[in-house]
C-alpha cells in the first residue's frame, strides 16, 4: 500500500474534569502536531498517492475551527473529554468526509486514513480507518 502524509498543529485550551485526569482536570493549553496518513493501493497516472498541496490545504481548512479555541466551549464538545484519542476521530472523520466528497482529486483511491495527534515529544495517539 502507497501513503502520503502531512502535517500541521493546532493549539487550543480545555480542561478534562474527572479525577482520573489529575492536574489536567483544570484548564490547560495544549499544542497538537497533527499528521494525516492517506493510503492507496496504487498511484495515478503521475505517480501519486493524493496532492499534498490539496491534502495539506484541506487538513488546515478541518484543523480551523479548533484553533486557538477553549475545546470546553465549542459547539458540539461541551460535556466531553476532548482528550487526545477523542481529537483524533473528530479530525479523522471531517478528513474521511473531504476524501469522500472529492476534496482531495484523488478519483477515489484514497481508502485508508490515519489521523495521528501528538500531544508531546513522548505521547501520541492516532485513529485510523477505512475511508
């Protein structure tokens, strides 16, 4: 299977308010580096898997609505632990529904996605899944 992968970052505050999150129950920043992996199985007639420009301008244009936002307050999160894992399907799902809709020029051989967010040098967390 071929894959290309971008990557951008967003950075948002939240807070996750359970006692099993312990000093990250209050309100904290975050800064996310965020790699999106398209598979195919093979290449086009150019030899690529997607256009990166095109698979970098739509994971900005899905990254947008989080950025330098408190996750606590925007619409569709409240009550929820916006915890890295739950970022990841967000994101994977906005990406998945731009491969579907044609975003990214690829005549539909995008079939896979991995959406990966690292929240440090030494943790991250990805979901993945057919398109």
């Amino acid at each position: 299977m071929f894959a290309v992968e971008v990557r951008d970052h967003i950075m948002v505050a939240h807070s996750l308010p359970d006692p099993v999150f312990g000093p990250a129950q209050g309100v904290h920043g975050a800064t996310f580096t965020v790699d999106a992996a398209f598979y195919t199985e093979d290449i086009d007639a150019h030899g690529l898997v997607v256009d990166i420009g095109l698979a970098t301008e739509t994971l900005t244009a899905v990254l947008d609505p989080l950025r330098y936002k408190n996750l606590d307050e925007v619409p569709g999160f409240v009550g929820t632990f916006t915890t890295t894992e739950f970022l990841c399907k967000h994101i994977f799902d906005r990406m998945a529904q731009a491969v579907r809709d044609g975003d990214l020029n690829d005549e539909g051989r995008v079939k896979k996605l991995r959406i990966m967010l690292h929240e440090s040098h030494v943790a991250r967390a990805w979901y993945e899944g057919e398109v």
